[in-house]
C-alpha cells in the first residue's frame, strides 16, 4: 500500500508536466504583431555594423544585389 507521501514526487511530475504543456499553443497569424514588438529590434547601430561587416565580407560578389566588386578593403 502506497502512503500519500510516497504519491507525493508522482503528483509534482504530473502537475509540472500539465503547467507545461497548458503553455504549449500555436500563434495565429493576426497574433505575430503582438510579438513583433519595437523594443525587441536591434538598435540603428547594431544594424549598422552588421550591414559594414556583411558588405566588407560580400564586396567582391556584389553584396545586396550592387554590381562592383573588388576586394571589400575600405
């Protein structure tokens, strides 16, 4: 015979486990805007150094879509 007690590390499992999956839920697509929030972009300069690093990187291909080339020294 099982005593409550010995039931007890049972019962913490299944209540985690159903707090879980109660979380667990698919975004519709009119919900994402909620997500998107501004403050979750990265900042103008963050942006601008990831743009300096990946047109130094692609300068000899074209980078974005620009024709040229070269070596991507500045």
């Amino acid at each position: 015979m099982q005593t409550p007690l010995s039931r007890l590390p049972q019962l913490v499992t299944c209540t985690l486990l159903v707090a879980a999956l109660a979380g667990c839920t698919l975004v519709k697509p009119w919900e994402r805007d909620l997500h998107a929030r501004p403050d979750m972009q990265p900042d103008s300069l963050d942006i601008a150094i990831d743009e300096h690093i990946y047109f130094s990187k692609e300068a000899s291909s074209g980078g974005r879509g620009f024709g040229g080339g070269g070596c991507g020294c500045n």
